[in-house]
C-alpha cells in the first residue's frame, strides 16, 4: 500500500483492532504551527514539522518518570485530548510563592496553583508544610505533581503507590519523621484544596498525559485472565474501553474541535495572557480500493499539544478504515490533495510527472527490464 502525504505536515499509517477483533487502516496527520504573538494573527505552519511519535516518550525514566508524549498511532479516540508541556510565569516577572495557571479552549477551562518549593517538616509529634519559597519560571508536570511512591520500607511488598500519579512527590503512607522530614512537596494544587496531610486523597494536577498505569486507564484496558489466555489471545477482551487511549485526564477530554476556537493562556507565557484561534483546517484523507472504489473522508482533530515554553502547539487528525480481510484491500491513501493535474492524469490512466525531468525518467519496471541478469 502506498501513502502520498500532499499536505506539508507529518502522515503515517498503521493497522489497529477492534474490541471486535477487526482490524483497522489507521491513517494519522500531525501539524505543527508557530504560536501568534498577535491574537488577530493566524497560526502557521511550523517550518521544522514534529515527526510522528512511534513509542511513548517520558521525561525521565521510562515507566518511572512523567510521560512528555503518547505514540501517535492509537487506533482512535472517543474524544479530543488537549495537553499542554510548560511552565508557570510570575506576573510581570516578580518573584511569587504563588501563581494560578489557566488554559482555555474554546468553552472547555482548567486551572490551578503553582506553587514554590516546600518541603515536609515532621518530627516526633507533627508535621507540617515549609514555606514557600519564591519563583519567577516553574515548570508544570506530574513529576511536581502530588503523587509518587513510598519506598521508605525495605521490603518492596511494603511500598506504596499513589494510584493517580505514580510519577509525582508528597505522599508519604509512612509518616514518621525520619521518612519524611525535609522531603519534597508537589508545585502544583487543586485550587482550594491546599495540601496538608501526607497520606491525603488530593487530585495531581498538570497538564500533561497520564502514564498508561495510572488510574483510571488500567481499568479501561480490559480483564486480561486465564479465561482470555485461554480463549481470546491475541485479540483485545471484551470489556476493553477505548477510552483507554486517551492520554490526558478526564477532565482534559473535549468534543472534537471544527477549528476557529480560542485558545487561551494564563500565567503561562512571559507575556502573562496569551490568546489565539485553532486553525480552520480540514485534512482530507482518500482512500482507494482495489475494487476501483474511492473513499474520503475528514479525519477528526483529537489531540491538541500546547508547548509555549517552545513557541509551538501540534494537532493531530485521525481516522480509520475497517477491513473486511487485510491491508492489501487498500491500493492508496491520500493525505490531503493532490494538484488537480494528478486528479486529471489518474482519471485518465496515466502517470503524472511535475516536470519534464520526471518524464524522462524511466519508471520503475522499465529500470528493472533493463538490469543485466547476475
């Protein structure tokens, strides 16, 4: 099968399955666009385009450590997932032990405090929370988020994880105080749910993706048991959820943008507020089959990436296509249109070349007809 990209973004291909057990043509189109300085400007086209993300990438170590990107390759998405990798601006520059943080698309919101350093100061008979301390720039993400894992026990069958946020600091199960004493405390709060306790039930905040491990993905993945094993291997379980493939939180999950929404910035830029629109921009995507079929369709937007700290946001469009028995039902995929002189040339059984140069250019099989036997 052969993918032509006419787009100038990045495109790529894979196969998914169903619940169902049936596979899927996957295609995916990634942009990246520069962030206007001018609300009234529209986004561009990044001249360096992010190529497609194959493996989760982590901020640290992998598995153990905050995940910066998801693979590009699910299968689909119920809904989009909007994420932003930054960090948190004092007003005007001058230094605070406290700032909100907000991000807005369209009618959809989420903000909360960051907050400076702090440690847990505990003894014998208390515990209590340092303050803060003051800050200009501080990074957002769920390795300063509350969360992480008590490994003050030897034992390993002894060690706690905190279930939203394997990755973050500040839970402690163990609260004595040769555990916790001078350890650090998360940069980031509910907005007035102040963090007090070690052992608290308090919501990691961030803006980032969630690691595949952490609640509630687990129990979107299905029951995988001896009873699977033994009867649905290799194909995915029953109760399988495809919410599961969906990276942000749930309270970062939106209908699928149509384009021309305002996305909005707090606290999240030098400049303090920062406001533009989402690209008005369908990605067409053709599929043709070897039955001489031809079949289009308008992918969905369903990730939104924001990266201020870099200038650029990326949106990702997806579709699929189910098969009715393999791949090689699919003769084509299109991302984007072609010029209409290659429409024309296709219409009419022939192959289309952009310039001279190209005609003269023998094509493939006559090059192959022309290699001297070895």
């Amino acid at each position: 099968m052969q993918l032509l990209n006419a787009t100038k973004m990045q495109a790529g291909y894979t196969l998914g399955l169903q619940p169902d057990g049936r596979e899927l043509l996957v295609v995916v189109v990634k942009g990246t666009f520069t962030i206007p300085k001018d609300e009234k400007q529209e986004p561009k086209l990044a001249p360096e385009q992010v190529p497609l993300v194959t493996a989760d990438v982590f901020t640290g170590e992998p598995g153990f450590s905050a995940p910066l990107y998801e693979s590009d390759y699910a299968p689909h998405k119920p809904k989009c997932d909007v994420l932003l990798n930054g960090s948190a601006y004092a007003p005007g520059g001058k230094p605070v032990e406290r700032v909100t943080v907000s991000l807005r698309v369209g009618s959809w919101s989420k903000s909360f405090d960051v907050v400076g350093n702090r440690v847990w100061q505990a003894g014998a008979l208390y515990i209590a929370v340092s303050k803060p301390e003051l800050f200009t720039v501080m990074p957002i993400s769920y390795n300063n988020a509350w969360g992480g894992i008590d490994k003050s026990q030897e034992d390993p069958a002894k060690h706690h994880y905190y279930p939203l946020n394997h990755a973050g600091v500040g839970y402690h199960e163990y609260t004595s105080g040769k555990y916790m004493d001078g350890k650090p405390l998360p940069n980031t709060e509910e907005r007035g749910n102040k963090i007090s306790s070690p052992k608290g039930k308090y919501r990691p905040m961030a803006f980032g993706p969630i690691g595949r491990a952490w609640e509630p993905r687990p129990k979107l993945a299905g029951t995988y048991d001896k009873k699977w094993l033994d009867n649905v291997f290799p194909f995915l379980p029953a109760d399988f959820k495809e919410e599961y493939y969906q990276a942000g939180p749930l309270d970062q999950q939106i209908d699928y943008p149509k384009g021309g929404e305002t996305i909005e910035l707090i606290n999240l830029t030098l400049s303090g507020r920062l406001a533009f629109k989402l690209p008005n921009l369908n990605v067409p995507v053709e599929f043709s089959l070897r039955d001489g079929q031809y079949r289009e369709v308008i992918p969905v937007r369903d990730t939104i990436i924001l990266e201020p700290d870099q200038g650029r946001f990326l949106i990702t469009w997806r579709t699929s296509l189910p098969l009715r028995r393999n791949l090689f039902e699919i003769i084509q995929v299109i991302a984007g249109r072609m010029s209409p002189g290659w429409y024309r040339a296709r219409a009419n059984g022939k192959r289309y070349c952009r310039s001279l140069k190209e005609i003269r250019k023998p094509s493939y099989s006559t090059r192959r007809r022309a290699e001297p036997a070895v």
